[in-house]
C-alpha cells in the first residue's frame, strides 16, 4: 500500500487540476476523452506495468538505482549509461518543479491571511503573478518586497529533504500516507462548492454551473476533431507526463518490492488513482468554476499556469470565504505538488547511494547541493521564465519520450515479452488481459514512435501541412537561431553538465556492478506496500 | 471558442461514462487492495474428522 500510495504521489500533480481540464475544455471534451482513454491503454497502462515489472526485476538482482536497473536488464556495457536518463530526469525537474511548488504555497498563505484580494480583473492577478515569480526581469524574486516567493522556496526545499532524509518508509511514504486522502478530501471540498454554485450573478444567466459543465463536456464535433492529429498529441501528451510514466520513478520504487507483491494491481491502482483525480476532481472543478465568474472567453486559451495562478484566483475572490476555498486550493494544489517532488528525488538519492557506494545522510547532501545550484539557476533567471521553460521543454517532455520508449522496448523486446509476463505476474493475483502482450510489443512503441515523430514535426520543427515549410518553435530558435537565447544555452548547459556528472558516477561504479554481476544475488530490501 | 449552451445530451454521456469509468477503476481497485488475498481454505484431513462415536465417547469420559 505504501508504494502505491507513494508512486500515486508521484502521478498526481499539478497537471490533473489545471492542465488536463484546460486541454479537454479547448478540443472539445468527446473527442478529445475518446484519444485520452485510447492512449491510456495503449500507452499509460502498459509502460506503467513494463516499469513496475523492470523495477522489481532488477530489484531482486540488487540494483534500485536506474542506471543499475538497466545494467541489469540490458545486458551490455551500454546499458547503465541509457539508465542514467532515469536518474537525470527527475533531478532537474525536481529543480525547477520545487519553485512551482513554492508558488503554491505562496498562494494559499496569502489567502489565508487575507492578502490575495486584488479586485476583479485577471490583469490585477496576472501583474501580481508576474511580480511573484519574476517574470519581469531577471533577479526579481531574490530582490526585497517582491511577495517573498525565495521565503516560500527555502521552505518547501527544506520540507522535501527532512522527508527524503527520513527515507522511504519513514518519510515519502509516511508523508503521502496522510497527504494523499487529505488531498482528495479536499478536492471533495471544492468540487462541493464548486457544483453548488449555480448562477451567481442574475444579471449573467449564460455563466451558469450548467454551462460550465456544457463548457466542459459538450462533445462538439467529434469526427472532425479526431482527424485532428494535435488534439493525438495533445491526449496522449497528458496521458503520458500525467501518470509520470518515463520519469525513471516507477521503476526506483518498484525495485524495492518482493517476488509476492502484487504489481500488476499495484501499477493498476496508481494509474486509477491519477485517473480519478484527474478526470473525476480536476475535469470537474477548474473549469466549469471558471466558466461561472467570468464566462468561455475568460476561459479559452489559458495555459495551465494562466489557469491556475490568475484566472483561477480571480474566481475563488467571487466566492464567499474567499480565503478558506482559495486557501484550501492552493493547498490542495501544494499537497500535489509536494508527493511528486518527493518522487523525483528517490531516483537521485537511491543513484547516489549505489553508485558512489555512499550513505543516505552524503547522497542527501550531494543532491541537496546540486538541486540547490540548479533552483537557484531557475529562480534567477526568471525573466519571461526563460530558464524553467527551457528545461521543461527539453528535459520534462523530450527526454520523457525517449525514456519511457526505451522502457516499452526493454520491457517487450530485450527482457521478451514471455519472460516480461511471468515477471509481472509473480505474486499477482490480478491477470494482464493477453491482448496486452500484441500492445506492449508492437502497439505501443509504434504508438510511441507516431507520437514522438508528430511532436517533432509539428510543435518543435512547426511544419505546416497546409501551406507546407517549417518554422520551428521559440525553444529551438532559442537555441540555434539568427538571434538565440544566452538563458536557454546556458540551461542546456547546465543540463549536460548534471548528464555529464551522473555519467563519470555511473563509469565509476561499472567495475563494482561487474564483480557483483557474477556474485549470488543479495536479498532484497524488505517490501514497503 | 464554444458558445454557452447546457449540457447536451452528447455532453452527459461524455460526463458520465468518463468519471463512471475512473470512478469505477479506483474503486475496484482501492477495495482489491484494501481488501488483500483471500485466505486459502484450509484442507481438511483425517485428523479434523469427528464422527459421531468418537464425540458420544468423548462426552461419556467427561459425564
């Protein structure tokens, strides 16, 4: 249960309350639950069992570590090396997700204490927002009287390592046992309030919850829509980055499990655990509250962090007890935040700790350093936030890609997928329908790949198929343009000096992994679900 | 950008197959978890059986 409750942690985010009721909203909701609910079972639910499969499968050879694991799996002097990817990508994430996190409770705090009513346009919230995260100019949130965003920052960095200090057990999982009903408790809260709002203002009848709900759900153009191929993309991108699948975190904790647990359910039960979050608590509330205060045009076209800390804000200032439910909200949002962060940090830790053969207190340490370096980087270099969207773009969605696809062919094409069943299915009581033996071999690295292949083409290298030509994204532009963007190459930089450090790790440690692959097998550690 | 209109009929069953089904999954799940292994039915040998004789004989020692 602990593993279950920490790698759903891991999943719920921030992405299930605001970006995936902002994506659904925008392509017509039928449509658009049609390619989400396909690319589940051919994508999200097979990669989440080939992690949990390949992770436990190590573990019990002695590797918790990424890189170990896919020593371990792949069987060639290659392999630890493409597992460093698993133990990069959710260190540098962690980087610049731990300063959202800080907004988050930035903002509860501040409607808590009252401080969060700025009148009634979304342009007041968005200057605020602005001003809060620096999005002004470089430097602005260390300088003095700018909402103390670096107060909120030192706070949830501390937080997040007393608990991974604590350890699995005792900290991540101690922690989410608590965070994760409180957060769906609360989240009930909301959407309570939410689906008894009605028509708040008379003289508005069309910004009604029924409309909202319309807003939400109406189905539009269903046929149309699905020969769209960025709405594919757009589904199966939420899918994907939502259950943290590719993020080299699964398969970290699953190491840690015995031959008797159950992962076939376990991995079933974290994914509907995002599911119900996502589709069940985040579909319902952001939108349709949003739709009731200020209608389709306050609505359409908000990005998940125009949704969440303007737009939203200015809603929760309509409602009576602004600053219990926006308090209560931006909490929620907070506890979301907080269980993934964690998740991103056991991959780093556990890396460490194997192979520089280092206790728990040094790996803390060393990644307390690094993770701080690279925060710090982020914070600073907020202007238009160059820095934090730069490693987003490339860490948190390209390398994702190429992580959870070298996953799906570990899983169906170097492990097999006859020796991959009975793996997965040692201790289950639950069976995988067959027919995901033909998805997880062929279907989903195809799937994969045509995804990967329409992502390039259409949102990094911006082809049009209409008029024909490229024109390649900002963050491309950023990089090897006529005029690029000093911020943006020094965070690739930044990138591969952490890819380069975790690299020499790795070679360091090969020797120690050889001598202990002709070794008996220690006995795993102790289960903790 | 869609305009303001109620929930269609479309809308509903957008709305109510999509929570149904998550709601469903995690419950079936939750309570598969929750609920854990079964426990085995243990196997009966000769040493469980006790036919009638065996008890009148035993409660006769006691009276």
């Amino acid at each position: 249960m602990g593993v279950i409750l920490a790698v759903s942690g891991s999943a719920v985010g921030l992405g299930n309350f605001l970006r995936f009721p902002g994506l659904a909203a925008q392509y017509g909701s039928g449509a658009f639950m049609i390619a989400y609910f396909i690319s589940l079972i051919i994508i999200g639910i097979p990669i989440c069992w080939a992690e949990w499969t390949l992770g436990r499968y190590a573990g019990q050879q002695g590797f918790h570590s990424s890189p170990g694991i896919f020593h371990a799996i792949i069987r060639h002097p290659l392999g630890k090396y493409i597992g460093v990817l698993g133990a990069v990508i959710p260190v540098v994430i962690y980087m610049y997700y731990v300063y959202i996190e800080a907004w988050c409770l930035g903002y509860a705090w501040y409607y808590v204490s009252g401080q969060m009513n700025l009148g009634d346009s979304v342009q007041a919230y968005g200057d605020f927002w602005s001003r809060y995260v620096g999005a002004t100019e470089n430097g602005l949130a260390f300088g003095g009287g700018h909402n103390h965003v670096v107060i909120f920052l030192i706070i949830v960095f501390i937080l997040n390592f007393i608990i991974i200090y604590r350890g699995l057990v005792k900290g991540i999982e101690f922690f989410c046992k608590y965070a994760m009903p409180a957060l769906i408790l609360l989240a009930l809260v909301i959407l309570v309030r939410v689906l008894t709002l009605g028509t708040p203002d008379p003289t508005k009848p069309d910004q009604s919850l029924i409309n909202g709900l319309g807003y939400m759900w109406n189905p539009g153009d269903v046929g149309t829509q699905l020969r769209n191929p960025q709405l594919w993309l757009a589904a199966a991108g939420q899918i994907f980055f939502s259950l943290s699948v590719g993020f080299g975190v699964i398969v970290t904790y699953a190491s840690y499990l015995r031959e008797k647990d159950d992962i076939v359910l376990s991995g079933l039960t974290a994914s509907s655990a995002n599911e119900f979050c996502e589709v069940a608590l985040g579909g319902m509330i952001t939108v349709p509250a949003a739709f009731v205060f200020l209608g389709a045009a306050g609505v359409a076209g908000q990005g998940t962090f125009d949704l969440g800390f303007k737009v939203l804000p200015l809603v929760f200032s309509k409602l009576p007890l602004p600053w219990l439910f926006g308090g209560i909200f931006f909490f929620l949002l907070f506890l979301a935040a907080v269980t993934s962060s964690l998740s991103m940090l056991q991959p780093g830790i556990a890396f460490l700790e194997e192979a520089m053969h280092i206790g728990r207190k040094q790996s803390v340490a060393i990644l307390g350093l690094l993770t701080a370096l690279g925060c710090l980087f982020v914070v600073y270099f907020s202007r238009g936030l160059k820095a934090l969207d730069t490693i987003d773009f490339w860490v948190g969605t390209f390398l994702i890609y190429v992580m959870a696809t070298i996953i799906i062919i570990s899983f169906g094409w170097v492990l097999g997928i006859r020796r991959g069943w009975e793996e997965a299915h040692k201790g289950a009581e639950m069976r995988i329908p067959n027919v995901f033996k033909f998805i997880i071999k062929y279907l989903s690295p195809l799937y994969l790949l045509g995804i990967f292949v329409c992502w390039l083409l259409f949102n990094v290298l911006g082809w049009d198929p209409q008029k024909g030509g490229l024109h390649p994204d900002a963050r491309v532009l950023d990089l090897v343009g006529a005029d690029p963007n000093p911020v943006a190459r020094w965070s690739i930089l930044w990138v591969v000096v952490v890819v380069a450090f975790f690299v020499l790790i790795t070679a360091s440690a090969a020797r120690r992994w050889r001598t202990r692959d002709h070794a008996p097998a220690p006995a795993s550690k102790p289960s903790t679900s | 950008m869609q305009e303001a209109q109620g929930l269609t009929p479309g809308g509903w069953i957008t709305m109510i197959l999509s929570v149904g089904f998550v709601v469903g999954l995690f419950v079936t799940c939750i309570s598969k978890v929750i609920l854990g292994h079964k426990p085995v039915e243990p196997l009966h040998g000769v040493d469980n059986i006790e036919p009638p004789d065996i008890k009148e004989e035993a409660s006769e020692k006691q009276g």
